[in-house]
C-alpha cells in the first residue's frame, strides 16, 4: 500500500481510503503479504483491468495532447522528449 501512495502521490489514509472505494467496486482487491501478515498487497481484477483498458485510449490521447502542447513551448522541449523516451512495460503487455 506504501507503494501505491507513494506512485499515486497520495498519504497512506487517502490510498486506502481510494483502494477501499475501487475494492468496493470490484476493480482491485487486496490481500496479506504471506511473509508479514503486516503488509498489505492489491491486485487489479479482471473488471479492474477491463476499465482500464477501456480508459486507456482516452487517457492517452489527453496525455498527446498536452505533449504536443508542451513541445511547442521552448523551455519544456527536452521535458518532453525526457517523457517521450520512457519505456513503460505495462502498456507493452
């Protein structure tokens, strides 16, 4: 969970508070670490992964656009081909 907030840049209360709402609607569940029962995993379900994939090509066309935007402004160039450079594995499956 630590690791949730520190990606969604959330406190640790306002990523469970989320989690909860997003287990609540069938798209992640959580589950013990089975080495320290005082860790706490989450998982995306099959829904979850549905949604996801249903908002992706949304979400990256807003993520082009401000890009775009950004490129045309001098100062954010290399900003941009910074974000343009990264591999992100997870689009990749």
């Amino acid at each position: 969970m630590k690791q949730v907030a520190d990606a969604v840049v959330l406190s640790q209360s306002a990523t469970t508070r989320l989690v909860t709402r997003l287990e609540d609607r069938g798209l992640l569940s959580r589950y013990l670490c089975p080495t320290d029962r005082r860790g706490i995993y989450t998982d995306v379900t099959p829904a979850g992964r549905e949604l996801l994939d249903a908002a992706r090509p949304t979400n990256d066309a807003a993520l082009r656009r401000a890009l775009d935007e950004a490129a045309g402004n001098p100062e954010l160039t290399s900003l941009v081909a910074a974000v343009e450079a990264i591999d992100v594995p997870a689009r990749r499956a």
